[in-house]
C-alpha cells in the first residue's frame, strides 16, 4: 500500500470512529460498539497502532455502557498499552481512566486505584483540564467502591476546582454525581455496621446540586442519557424511601424500571432497580418481596459483572434476615458475601499476573526498540562513514555538499571544494605492499581531519581520492588551508611506514558558483586538481 492509499484508509479510520462516538453520545450503543468493532478491524488490517488504540478505547466505553465489564477490561487495558507504546500521553490518560471504572465495577479496587492515579499523574503532563477532571473524577469513583470515602471526597472536590477554575469553566455534572454516590455508599456502609441510617442531611443536599446540574446539561442537550436518566430516577427513589416517602419512592422506582430497559439489554441499571425495589419492601416490611428483590439484584449484578453491587446485594440480604431476627440466615448471607468477596480476590491476582506480564513484555519491546535504534544509528553512521580511514564517505560527501550548496544560493555565502588525489599511489602498493597503501591513506585522513574546522568536511570519495568542503572560507583562505597540508603531507615521515617510502598530493580548489550543482563543483575542483598535477610533472621532467 501506497502512502496515498494509506492516508484516505486512514481518512476513512477517523471517519468511521467519529460515528461510533456520535452513536455513543445519541445513546445508541450497539450501534457505536458495532462501528468501533469495524475500525478495530480496519486498524489491525491496516496494521495502524494509532487507530488501533482509539478504536480499543471506544470499544471500551461502549462495552462500560453495556454492563460488559470483562470485555470493557480487556479492551481499556489494551489501548492504554497501545497509547503508552505510541508515546501518546493524551490518550493513554483517558484510556487510564476508562480502565479505573471497569476495573473497579468488576471488583478490582487496587488496580483500579492504581489506573486512576497514573491516569492522575500523567495527567499533569497534557495541559488539559478535561483530562485533569476525568482523571480525579475517576480516582475518587475508585476511591469510595474501595471504602476510602474521605480520599473519594478529596479527588472529587480537586476535580470540581479544576472545572469550576478553568476559562471558560468545565461542565461539574460527573463529579458532583459521583459526591452523592460516594455519600450513598458511605450511608449504606453505615447502616450495615451499625444498624440505623445516619443522617441523610448531606445526601440531601448533594443530590440537589446533582438535579441542577442535571437541568442545566437538559436544557443543553436535546439527547437524554439512558444511564444519567435512570441513575438519577433510583437517587430520587432512594432519597425518598429513606426519608419514609414510599409514594414517591414508588413513583420514582416506575421510572427507573423504563429507563434501565433503555439499552434493550441487561445492565447494571436493572441491578440498582431490584436495590430500590428491595429498600421498599424492606420499609413497608413485605419480607418476601424484599428477599426476592435483593436475590435479583445479586444475580443481575453477577451477570452483567457488577461485583461491588452484587456484594452490597448480600450485605443487603444479611440486613433483611438481622431485622426479621434470623441471625443464622444474617450469617449465612455474609459467608456468601466471604466467599465472593474471595473469588474477587482470587480473579484479581488473576489479572495482576496478566499486568506484570504485560510490563515485562513492554520492558522487552522497549529494550528491542533501543537496540534496533541504537543499530539503526549505528548503520545510519556506517553508511556515512568510509570504513578504512573513519571519515565520512561519498554518500555522505554529497549530502552535506549539497545542503552547504543550497544555504549558501539562499545566504549569498558559496562554499569552496578541493579535490585531493595521492600521488602516484598505485607505484606504493605495488612497491611497498597494499597493506602499507591502506595506511598511507589512513596518515592523509587524518592529517585532513586535522587542518579542517569543525564545520567544514574532509572525506574520503574512494580509492586515493579526497574531498574537503569549506563552508565558509573564500578561495584565497581555501587554497592556503589546502597548501599546508600539501605541506604536512610531504614533510611526514613516511619511512616509519616502510623504509623508503615518500608520499605527496595533488590538490585542485574550486569555489561554487550560483549555477553549481555537487556534481559540476566536484568536476570543476578535479579539473583543478589535474591541471595542478600536470604541472607539477612537467616541472619534474623538466629538471630532469
């Protein structure tokens, strides 16, 4: 494939992910999951990691939506390895975050409080405050389902000030949602431990500020969210059951049931319909329909992979057995709370050893991404590099020659080339050996190198050929450069080499022209050069 070919099958990646978000955002999820499943495809075909990790991600967050926390896992876990891999700190952030809600829904309170604090700090190298608030958000979600309320409460308000602090300021809806769940977890954890509900003052308040949030985000959107809509029906059910207000409790619970089939499949939202269902019964003490309730609300949560809902499930069952005085059937409920809680435990560790294999595999493609760049430098120098001498070559002649050439046309400053060729080379390897012929040309390389400066180039074009490029000294300065080391050439003591031996060079200088190509300054320079060296030998046989 073409880059052509490959630009408009990227063109048509994003298109097609951009409609599974606007599926997404009109609460058409299977549609979104179905779209984003097509770009995963079209990104492993197409062997794009970029698309690969934004399709992952939607997939995630469609999958989130669904109660289908396993593969929502699966899925974030991936596009967060994907976003690291491709250094896309953005991404990765919010993959973070994605992982932190379904690694917590599914039980996993340590790894999802370690995925939110990543998410957290890296946070703070994107520069975006959206990502700040998503990132916090999150963290104090991870915070209250593993019980730590006031964490939870201080990651929460920290998202809030950010939102509230930024210009123009961030929709508050989210985090301040997640403040009243944070205080009905804690409220329900209290009552579980010590018999009556405490205040409900807070949670009160909480959700008021939850309902204007939601008015003003009504009045903004004409597309009602499926989760927000139910979530909202079972806080206004819960408040009021709890506050002894079973009418409107009942009221609010109908409404709740509509919205939870809004997905037209089991979700969570039907476990939270079978809580407040239970908590009504439980109030009107109908004994068998609260037990019913609460064993639906346990096997839903289990079957959409809820694992904190199905754990409030039994401790909800355990309550409803203590207040009708069934102590052993109370015990019951909470060793199958334990056991739960164990298998928790023990699918956890489970993903942990994929965690830490995933970073050792990580760990391994770093090191093989170093290496093959450290060897991709080092044949990228190698190719630059004449092997005999180690200074740069033909191919790395012309490049440099040819920037120098192109700056100076731009600057009105042309450089200055000269070609150097060893004198009667081929009478040294015959007479004293190739061996000795190489180390002539590795003394010569060096003496170059040495009357160079450090913006100029002296290199070897093969065989007994030689280039310097001056790219900056006017003709006069060149030749004289070129003069001394004739000089040093001539005056080094060669018998060190070989008993006998005497070396020289023949140097033609030439500066460019605006008209000049690399190649035309090279002919002009070894023109030069020629012309120099015949006069030389005409002189020589002259005095002979």
């Amino acid at each position: 494939m073409n880059n052509d070919d490959r630009s408009r099958a990227e063109v048509q990646l994003d298109a097609l992910l951009k409609r599974a978000h606007a599926a997404l955002d009109q609460g058409d999820v299977k549609t979104g999951r179905e779209l984003s499943h097509q770009a995963l495809k079209a990104a492993l075909a197409l062997e794009s990691k970029r698309f690969e990790a934004k399709a992952l991600l939607c997939l995630a967050h469609c999958d989130r939506m669904l109660s289908r926390y396993r593969r929502a896992h699966r899925a974030s876990q991936r596009a967060a390895q994907a976003f690291q891999l491709l250094g896309d700190t953005s991404g990765e952030v919010m993959a973070l975050s994605t992982h932190a809600y379904v690694a917590v829904n599914l039980g996993r309170n340590e790894e999802a409080v370690e995925a939110a604090l990543l998410s957290v700090r890296l946070s703070e190298f994107v520069e975006n405050a959206e990502h700040s608030v998503l990132s916090y958000n999150a963290l104090g979600v991870a915070y209250f389902w593993s019980r730590n309320f006031d964490k939870a409460e201080q990651a929460l308000q920290t998202a809030l000030q950010i939102a509230e602090q930024t210009t123009p300021k961030l929709d508050t809806f989210q985090p301040r949602i997640n403040q009243w769940w944070n205080q009905i977890i804690r409220i329900f954890h209290e009552r579980f431990d010590e018999g009556p509900l405490p205040s409900l003052a807070l949670m009160r308040v909480l959700r008021e500020s939850v309902m204007q949030g939601h008015h003003h985000n009504q009045t903004a959107s004409l597309t009602p969210n499926v989760t927000t809509e139910a979530v909202l029906m079972f806080a206004a059910s819960l408040d009021h059951c709890w506050h002894g207000q079973l009418e409107p409790a009942k009221a609010a619970a109908i409404k709740l049931s509509r919205w939870a089939q809004g997905y037209g499949t089991l979700t969570w939202l039907v476990a939270l319909e079978a809580w407040i269902r239970a908590e009504i019964a439980w109030a009107d003490q109908n004994w068998p329909v609260a037990h019913e309730q609460a064993a639906k609300m346990i096997e839903i949560a289990v079957t959409v992979e809820h694992e904190q809902l199905a754990c409030l499930g039994h401790m909800l069952a355990s309550q409803l057995f203590e207040a009708q005085g069934a102590s052993a059937r109370a015990l019951d409920e909470l060793r199958r709370l334990r056991q739960r809680e164990q298998l928790i435990r023990s699918d956890c560790l489970e993903s942990r050893e994929h965690v830490i294999n995933w970073q050792m595999d990580l760990r391994l493609r770093q090191r093989s991404i170093a290496l093959l760049e450290l060897t991709s430098r080092q044949l990228e120098k190698l190719s630059l590099e004449d092997s005999l001498t180690g200074i740069p070559n033909r191919r790395s002649f012309e490049r440099y020659a040819d920037d120098l050439l192109r700056l100076g046309k731009e600057r009105g400053q042309m450089p200055c080339m000269a070609l150097i060729d060893v004198d009667q080379f081929k009478q040294i390897n015959d007479r004293f050996s190739h061996q000795v012929g190489d180390e002539v040309l590795k003394r010569i390389a060096k003496i170059l190198k040495a009357h160079v400066r450090e913006d100029d180039m002296a290199a070897r074009l093969g065989g007994d050929e030689f280039v310097i490029v001056f790219k900056t000294a006017d003709l006069d300065i060149a030749q004289q450069v070129c003069q001394r080391i004739g000089d040093t050439v001539r005056q080094f003591d060669w018998s060190a080499l070989s008993p006998g031996l005497q070396s020289s060079i023949s140097v033609g200088v030439a500066r460019a022209e605006q008209q000049d190509t690399v190649e035309t300054l090279t002919h002009r320079s070894d023109t030069a050069m020629y012309l120099k060296k015949k006069t030389r030998l005409n002189a020589a046989h002259t005095l002979h």
